[in-house]
C-alpha cells in the first residue's frame, strides 16, 4: 500500500502483456510444481528461463529441465551436481532423446547457486524456497530489478527492513493464498480507507482440541492436514498456527498495516483465503477453492489474472463457510508472533529459526508437539529485545544463528 516495495493495490486497464520469462525457485517443492503446471497450460504467457532447488531430488529436477528447457539449473548442494547431471543424461534416455536433441542447461551449484539464478535475467522470480534460507535469493532478485512473486514469507518476516528497504513499489507480489487475497480485496477501496486486514486460517487438523488434548499429538497427525496439500514444514507450521503468526507479520510488513489491525479468524472450509474491512463498515473477501495454482498464477501475471487458472467454486451446489475466533490459549503461536513483530529487530527471526530447528526435533522425535510452540516462546524471551537501531545482514544472520544454536541445546536431550 506505501511505498514499501508491497504490491501495489490499483487496477490495470492495460492490454495483456507479452509472455514473461521466470524464474523457479524450489522448483521441485510443492509450490514449484504447482508454477510449472500453469507455466505448462499456458506456454503462450510464461517460459521457463531457470529453475533452482535443493539438491535431493535430482530426477525430478532433470525431468523439469528437460520438459522446460531452462537457461540455467542450479542446485543448492554442491555435491548434487554430478548427481544432477548424471539424472539429466538418464532421463534424456528414458524419452529416446538422441545426443545433441535436447539443449543442456547451464548447471551452478553450492550455497550461493540459487541466489546466483535469482539474478538471472528474467522478468518474474518466483521464490518457493523453504525458510530462512531464502533471504539471500530474495535479495539478490530485488537487486537485480526482478519482480518478485514470493511465497518464502520467511526472508520477508526475517529481513523486513532490510527487503523493504531495497523494494521498489509494486516489486513483491504475494504468493501466499492469504496475502494474494489480501492483495486483489485492496483494489477495492484506497489506502485511507482501511480499517483492518483479516487473514482466515484452516486451523490445521486440531483446530478443536484443547491444550490439554493437543500434549500426544504424533507427526503423522500433524502432517495430515484436512485441505491443503503442502509441504512437511509448512504443514506441521499449520498445525501449530505458527504458519499463521509468520503471515501476520508478513502482512504488517506487505502492506504496512500497524499489527493491531490485523486480525485472524479460523475458517475450516479454507475457501475465504482472507477479507479487508474499510472504514464505511463493508468487508471485501476473495473466495475460491483451496487450490494454490491460483494465487500461483496470479504472482506470476499480476496484475492481470490468468483465464481458469484453477476451478472455481460450483455456484450450483450449497454451501457453508464456518468462521471462528482463534483459541489463543490452546495455539498461542500467533500471539507471540505479534509480540515479535511488534518488538521488530531481529525478534522475527529469532522467532523464525527457532521454529524451523524445533519442527525438525518434532519431527526427529525429539521434541513433543506442545513443545514446539514452547521452546519457540522461551528462545523469543531469551534474546530479548534483538538488535536496536538499524537493521544489517549481519544482525539478521547472528540472530539467526544463536536462534538455531539456542533451540539445538534446548531441544537435544
């Protein structure tokens, strides 16, 4: 809404634009994916021009490269690229491709590999990566002029100054369903106008269970969520509404509304994505299957919509839209991530990389359910205020660090 480098909240009466070339960041992930099938149904509007990802899903990748034809491929662990290669060769084979029949992209790999693509000239740079690890490809495509389509909340939350500072007006566009929601409910009205911003939430599998009822939860629960098809962190992040608490302070940071104007309410049908209330009273909500190629495809066009990017809602059935107030008591997660924005510095990326460390001790059995929350809130309590004055990359990257540290002693016995 400022000018922040958030997505800008005006209409376009422009003409289609030309096909844009993107770049996939965690392309073999779940959001990666679900780009390259509408990149795949609507070659006439994208092409491919680089692909990124971790490194432990070669075959993938290769199969990816080859039906996309890519300028570069690049991957995030260094010893993965002979494996990359060797899967590319192998899979040219299995579609009876002769030597020389197919284009080999240039391969880059190690730490600095996908934030080397982030740069690649493109127009769009779609930043799928999981966690904080996805800071320095955010960066690294702000610099280089890109638009950036972001679903890695995680280097926003925990480089809020630092991404907003190197923004320009229009250059993030959410990925998010929530934030994407946000975003086309604000066309409706001018800035001075809103009252309050209000992100839904699925309320994950537990939604109705206590406190006490959530203190056995196993893995295999938390992985089983009841509407969204996603990634382990991300749906485990869901489970305990942390996931929510990170998109609270990533709506604060997108579209610079003070954090006590922005509400939750747990909607289990995950078909009102989020609402905005103007100061007239009247509330605004995008609605539409949970189906993430939407908001996907909207990133990637914005700010023009992609014709059937996913199904609509069947307006020819009944339907009932549930929505509730958060129980704060039994999923404090969003409260504490309100208290970590609102203290700012590096406290969101304390709260950050304490989560990421304690969903692997979760998920490793080294830590019960309850105490993924828990530990989180006793590391934000243990850092403090975080840094004062202005926020560098140092700062961030030290935070980060003694985050992790700090959760690893706390959670190794």
């Amino acid at each position: 809404m400022a000018d922040n480098g958030a997505v800008t909240t005006s209409s376009s009466t422009a003409a289609a634009p030309a096909r844009r070339d993107v770049v996939l960041l965690g392309s073999t992930g779940s959001i990666g994916t679900q780009a390259l099938d509408v990149i795949r149904r609507n070659p006439d509007r994208f092409r491919v021009a680089g692909l990124a990802a971790g490194g432990e899903r070669v075959e993938l990748l290769a199969a990816q490269a080859l039906e996309f034809r890519p300028e570069v491929v690049a991957v995030a662990r260094a010893s993965a690229a002979q494996d990359l290669q060797l899967a590319f060769y192998a899979e040219a084979g299995k579609r009876g491709y002769a030597t020389g029949d197919y284009p080999i992209p240039k391969i880059v790999a190690g730490p600095e590999a996908v934030a080397e693509v982030a740069a690649w000239p493109c127009h769009t740079v779609l930043n799928g990566v999981t966690g904080a690890l996805g800071l320095a490809s955010t960066l690294a495509a702000l610099d280089a002029g890109r638009t950036l389509a972001l679903a890695n909340k995680e280097s926003l939350i925990i480089g809020g100054p630092l991404v907003r500072e190197r923004a320009r007006p229009g250059q993030i566009v959410p990925v998010d369903s929530e934030h994407s929601a946000l975003a086309q409910c604000l066309r409706g009205g001018r800035e001075q106008e809103v009252r309050r911003l209000v992100l839904t939430a699925s309320g994950g599998p537990f939604r109705e269970r206590t406190r006490a009822e959530l203190a056995g939860v196993t893995v295999e629960q938390a992985l089983n969520h009841p509407t969204w098809d996603m990634g382990p962190v991300v749906t485990i992040n869901s489970a305990t509404l942390v996931n929510k608490g990170l998109e609270v302070i990533e709506a604060h940071l997108l579209f610079d509304v003070p954090m006590d104007r922005i509400e939750v309410m747990v909607h289990p049908q995950s078909v009102i994505h989020s609402m905005v209330e103007f100061a007239d009273g009247s509330t605004l909500a995008q609605a539409s299957p949970p189906d993430m190629r939407l908001p996907i495809a909207l990133s990637m066009e914005w700010p023009d919509r992609v014709p059937d990017a996913a199904p609509g809602i069947d307006w020819t059935k009944a339907h009932t839209w549930e929505l509730f107030p958060l129980d704060d008591e039994a999923f404090p997660a969003v409260a504490l991530a309100r208290h970590a924005g609102e203290r700012g510095g590096t406290l969101p990326a304390v709260y950050n990389a304490a989560n990421e460390e304690c969903v692997d001790a979760f998920r490793a059995g080294r830590l019960p359910f309850l105490g993924i929350v828990d530990t989180i809130a006793r590391v934000v309590e243990e850092h403090g205020a975080g840094t004062p004055g202005a926020l560098t990359l140092d700062d961030v990257l030290a935070a980060d660090g003694w985050a992790r540290a700090r959760t690893r002693e706390l959670t190794s016995s």
